[in-house]
C-alpha cells in the first residue's frame, strides 16, 4: 500500500515538473482510436505498449491521453475479475518479472482472454523519442545526446528532460488487437507460449518504427563483439591460434576479443547528427558549395542491393565529405574502413559512431586477425549494411589515380561467396577539389620531404595555417560496376568456402573489379576551372602565357573535352574563359603580369607543384588527343607536312597499352581507330590539319603549330615522368 502511494506521489511530482519544461510533439492520428472509444462509449480495454519502463515517458503519454479524450493510461484496466493498476505495458523484462523473457502483466493477459473468448484489449504502441527535430538543431552537444536505438541511462534520461523540452515527440500508433495477436500465435507459432509470438510482434513493430527513423540498429556494439566471438569461424581461428602459438584458448579468445575491440564501430544516430552540424559549419567557412552529380542511380539502387562506394582517396575530407553527401540525401552512411593510425582520443570514438571501422594497413602473418576482419565484414555485408573503402588504399600524392590496393575489395568478394547478402553494386566516386587542406604538405612531400603521419589532428593543425579559401568542390558518382555480371563472365562458383582458397576464377573477377572501379572513377571525371588552367600554364614555358594565349587555349581546350566527350559521366565547368581565369586568381593560384607590355598570366610561386596536381587529375582525358598530337610533331625540326593516317594509328597501336595501363583508360585497343578518326576530325575542324583521302597534311603556320604543340607536350612531359 505504501508503495503505491509513493509511486503515485512520484508520478505527480514528475507530472508537475514535465508541465512545466515539456512541451511534446504528437506525431500520427490519434482519431481513428478516439473513435473506436466513442463507438464503444468508452467499453473497451485499451493498454499503451512501450519498450522501456520509464516513469517519465508514462506520465508524457498519460497527459496526451486526457488531452484527446482517450482512456488514461494511469487508470486500472479492469477486465471482470482481472484487474490491473495501470494501463501500461512495459515490454522490457524486469528483476519483478516473475518470467524471465515475459512481463507478467502480458502472461495474464494472454490467460484471461485464453478463457475468456469474447473479450479483447487494444495494444497501442506508443513511440517516445527526445532530440527529435533535426532540421531546427543547432547545437553539436545536444545532437549528440539526442536519442538513439540504445535505452537511455536514469541519467541521460535526466539530461534528455532537460535539453530537449520542447524537441522530442510522441507517436500513437496503430492499434493492435491482444485476441488477433493470439489466434495468429495459436496458428503459426502452437508449440510456444503465446506470449512469445506477441512480444516478437510487438518488438519488431517498434525496431520497425524506429528504423524509420533512426535507420538499422547498428549501434550495440558489446553485443557484436560477443555474437561474433561465437561464430564458427572465429572460433576455429582462436582454437589453431592457441593451438600454434602454445597458448591457452582462452587467453586465444581474449586476443580476438581485443582485435574485435579495435575494429568494430559504434555507430549512433546521435553521432551522425553531431558530424552533420559540424560539418555543414566547416563546409560552409571553407568552400563556396558542394556540387553533386548523379546521385539518383545510388538512390535507385540502394532499394535492391548492396552498396559499397570506392571513391578515389586524395584527401582526409574525402570521407567526411561522402557521407554528408549520402546522409543528406536520405540514403543510410556507410561503414568506412578507416586506417588504425586514425583511432585517435575522443576522435576515434566519433568516427566510430560515425561508422568508421579500423583496418590495421598490414595483416601480413596475423591468422587471427586476418579471421576475425574478415568476419566482421561478413558480418555487415550479411546485414546490408553499405560499406566504403578507398580502392586505392591511401591518398594520391600527384593526383593521378594509384593502382588499386585489391584486399578489402578480394574479402568483399569473398564474403559475398559465402552467401546471405544482397547483389552487390560498387559505386566509384569521384572528389573534384579546386585547393586541397593538406596542400602544404603535399608540396613538401613531392619534393622529397619524408612522409607524414596520416592524422586528423595535423589536418585541423594544418587548417590554421592556410587561407580558408577553397573554392568548389565536387562529388561525381560513376557508372557503378556490377559483381554478378563480372562472377557470371568469370564463371566463378556460386559459393565458396572460407576455408579454401581461392579460385583463380575468383582473382580473376577481384583484378576485373578492380580495374572497372578505377576505369569508371576516371569517366566520373570533373573538369573545372583549376584543372583547366593549371593544364594549359603548366604546359608552358616558364609557366606563364599571355593572356589572349591562354583565352585561346582555354577555349581550344574546352571545345575538345567537348567534342572528344571522355564520358557522359563527366562534368566541365560552365564558366567563361574570361570568369576561369578571375576564378583562379580569386583562389590565389596564378595572377597577371606585365610584359613585353603586354598583360600575361603566371603560375603563382610555389603553386607549380598543386597545380601539376589539378592537371594530372583530368590528365586521362586528354593524354590520348596529346599522343595523336605528338605522333603527327614528333620531328620537330622540321616539322613534317605530311604523315598517313594509317602511319598514325600504327604508331597510336603501340603506345596506347602502356598509357591504357597507367591512366586507367576506357577504351579497349580495337576501339583505338575509330577514336583516333574523331580526334583527327577535330584538329581538322580546328583548321591544325588538313585530311585528303588517307593522308594528313599539317598545317605550318606558327600559331597552328604552337597549338598542335600545346597538346604533344602534354605527352610528353608526362612521358617523361
């Protein structure tokens, strides 16, 4: 007795406080169930399901319930000789529970209708969330604390009242018949207790609700790590580790405990919300805007498959960067294999929750560790969860894409193989940046410094030092690449085990993978006011040109990108020649001097080597026009006047398999010739060369040669390094 009147004391307390500082946001329509209860004139048993016991909540949901004239969730539920004090039922199982998996008030719930067949009780599950308004936050602190899948501590709970008073909601859901919930249970489910089927129900209807809204409970990390410690193939990895290193098996399991420690992530909603606020600060104070390309066919995709973006790498924003874009485009982040130099102090932690998870960069003569990455993997591949990992393994120091580092992408294929995961579509992305953050010390590393640590703390150290003008940047997403279709050319096994090697059919398809993602990154390609520029000055000498020169060659330039299309995939600034060079004078990478009175156009100093960067990222669609442009110069003095065409493609034949291989070129070499005759077409259309019948006669006026050059030197000097 007395407890009941502290209990009742306590709620009223409570409801005295929450009048006061909250002020929730009823979600979904409460009139169908208002009805329901005037049709019955008010004879009907309805009971408010929630998952967690919180006396807070209660009284929230109790004082909605007078509001709309609905049966108060703190009154008795009489059902004749049953009777219950309150009208909740609390899903989560308690020390009071009499079961240890049920809570008793269901149990004789489900018993008194089982004998009381023309009686019923209305479940309503109800929705609380705090934290819930995020297109109105702005705070970083409180996004983190917003709420989550995890049940909030008595102490976050406390903070929860206090921070978002007004920033949380209710949802009343559906109502749910207790009798139709039994009958179902007696039908499918007739060897276990009907309060078995209902609380599975209930559960996943909220887990259901909650998905919507926060996205996959991906956020119990403890229970990740110890479902994976029982897998089968962690535990055979412990017992060989035990067995080889001479060490007891559970000392074995502690050490893939560990590993499981390092690597897994803690994702949180919260967390997410936090980066967004974050980040749409920074991009706000460091760019002029993000501009994003073909985003719909990801959308479309991500209804049927299995996601895994592979961007090109060359900078730490790059995956800040991909999962703003996806998170506020409606699309769930991905899980980012992050480099374990990046498991830093308190950033660490927030990359994890972020959806990071960390990779050592070697696990060469580990077998535990090889075993336990590889199933945790598996793990997410197996729950749909999209993934990202840079194909090239670490940032590109010269702009030009790296050969591809093959192990993330041969143990998603591998998992896949072992089954239980959707298709899966690799998304190559393309990052077109105008000024990088961490340009400094790509200078200093390209002219012989040692390299440093990758660390986010010097990138924010190094965003101190350097003028907070950045200009665009670009996220293009490419032609994604198709595993099913690379499996069935390969005529790869459907299934294959963990414990075999791999076929060589199955290498086969990693290379063809691996090849097609990078190919395709290269046909996301960007053209924009940088890299154009930084092309044409850095091909001239001293680095400098006047100014009518460079309007020329701009406008030359763009009118081939333009008729020697790369890929419709890719994007060319829409700026005038006359706005490319202010925009890049703006970014303070060229500026105007005067000579020979006349006004030119130079490389700013120090600027050479982050310019030759730019240029190297859009240098695969042009280095096939410079190599036709430089067999039709190749001697020089005299220029010849005249060559075959077929003297041309020869020579083109030989050298295209080697540029194929480094630039990641598109084309196969039986497709060399027709795009040889486009490229030709255009010279001629350019009045550079003239074409009779077979024979290509060039032009020797100076300024046509100058031209022609122009693009030779592209070749060569490129060839030459």
């Amino acid at each position: 007795m007395g407890n009941n009147a502290y209990q009742k004391f306590y709620r009223q307390f409570t409801k005295k406080v929450l009048d006061k500082i909250v002020s929730p946001q009823v979600l979904g329509d409460t009139q169908a169930l208002e009805n329901t209860i005037k049709e019955k004139d008010n004879h009907v048993n309805v009971c408010y399901v929630i998952q967690d016991d919180s006396t807070s909540n209660k009284v929230l949901i109790d004082n909605e319930t007078e509001k709309r004239d609905l049966h108060s969730a703190f009154a008795p539920l009489i059902l004749n000789e049953l009777q219950e004090d309150d009208s909740f039922l609390v899903l989560e199982s308690s020390k009071r529970n009499a079961s240890a998996y049920y809570p008793d008030k269901l149990i004789r719930l489900v018993e008194y209708l089982l004998k009381h067949a023309d009686e019923d009780v209305l479940f309503v599950p109800v929705t609380i969330l705090w934290g819930r308004a995020p297109e109105n936050e702005d705070s970083w602190y409180k996004a983190l604390m917003a709420d989550a899948w995890a049940k909030p501590t008595g102490i976050k709970q406390a903070l929860n009242i206090t921070l978002y008073g007004r920033e949380n909601y209710i949802e009343f859901h559906p109502a749910i018949s207790l009798r139709s919930l039994i009958n179902t249970a007696l039908e499918v489910a007739p060897n276990f207790a009907p309060a078995h089927y209902v609380v599975t129900q209930l559960n996943q209807s909220f887990n259901q609700y909650k998905e919507a809204i926060l996205g996959p409970d991906l956020s119990d990390r403890r229970n990740v790590i110890n479902k994976l410690l029982t897998s089968d193939v962690i535990k055979e990895a412990v017992l060989t580790e035990s067995i080889h290193k001479k060490i007891s098996v559970q000392q074995a399991e502690d050490l893939a405990k560990k590993y499981l420690d390092e690597i897994v992530s803690d994702f949180s909603y919260s967390t997410l919300r936090f980066a967004e606020i974050a980040l749409t600060k920074l991009w706000t104070q460091l760019y002029d805007g993000i501009q994003v390309h073909n985003f719909e066919v990801v959308r479309e995709l991500a209804k049927d498959y299995e996601i895994v973006y592979t961007p090109c790498h060359r900078s730490h924003i790059d995956y800040l960067l991909l999962s703003y874009v996806i998170y506020k485009r409606g699309l769930m982040v991905p899980h980012i294999a992050a480099g374990i130099n990046l498991n830093m102090p308190v950033v660490g932690q927030l990359m994890r929750g972020a959806g990071a998870y960390f990779i050592r960069r070697s696990f060469s003569g580990n077998a535990l560790y090889t075993a336990v990455f590889k199933e945790y993997v598996h793990s997410l591949l197996s729950r749909n969860t999209p993934l990202e990992y840079f194909i090239e393994g670490g940032r590109s120091r010269t702009g030009l894409l790296l050969p591809a580092k093959k192990g993330m992408l041969a143990m998603t294929i591998q998992s896949h193989l072992r089954g239980n995961s959707k298709p899966i579509a690799f998304i190559p992305t393309y990052f077109g940046y105008e000024k990088l953050l961490e340009g400094s010390s790509y200078i200093k590393e390209l002219g012989g410094q040692k390299k440093q640590a990758e660390s986010l703390f010097g990138l924010l150290k190094s965003i101190q030092k350097i003028e907070k003008v950045f200009g665009m940047v670009h996220v293009n997403f490419g032609e994604p690449v198709f595993l099913k279709e690379i499996l069935d050319q390969n005529k790869v096994p459907q299934h294959v085990s963990l414990q075999e090697e791999l076929p060589d059919s199955v290498k086969l398809a990693v290379d063809e993978v691996a090849n097609d993602i990078l190919e395709n990154i290269n046909k996301a390609a960007v053209i924009n006011p940088v890299n154009l520029l930084a092309t044409i000055l850095l091909n001239a000498p001293t680095h400098a040109l006047a100014e009518r020169d460079v309007l020329l060659r701009l406008e030359q330039f763009k009118s081939l990108l333009k008729h020697h299309q790369y890929d419709e995939r890719m994007q060319i600034t829409a700026l005038s020649n006359h706005e490319i060079i202010q925009y890049a004078i703006k970014l303070k990478q060229v500026e105007f001097i005067e000579h020979d009175n006349e006004r030119w156009l130079k490389v700013c100093n120090q600027q050479e080597a982050l310019l030759k960067y730019f240029s190297n990222n859009i240098l695969h669609t042009l280095i096939l026009p410079a190599l036709v442009a430089y067999i039709l110069t190749a001697q020089t003095e005299p220029v010849i006047e005249k060559i075959s065409k077929d003297e041309v493609l020869n020579a083109a034949l030989q050298l295209y398999p080697e540029l194929k291989n480094t630039y990641f070129l598109k084309w196969e070499v039986t497709q060399i010739s027709s795009e040889i005759t486009h490229i030709l077409t255009f010279f001629e259309t350019e009045k550079l060369v003239k074409i009779e019948d077979q024979t290509i006669y060039i032009d020797q006026a100076d300024v046509s040669l100058r031209l022609l050059k122009a693009f030779a030197h592209l070749y060569t000097v490129n060839l030459k390094t």
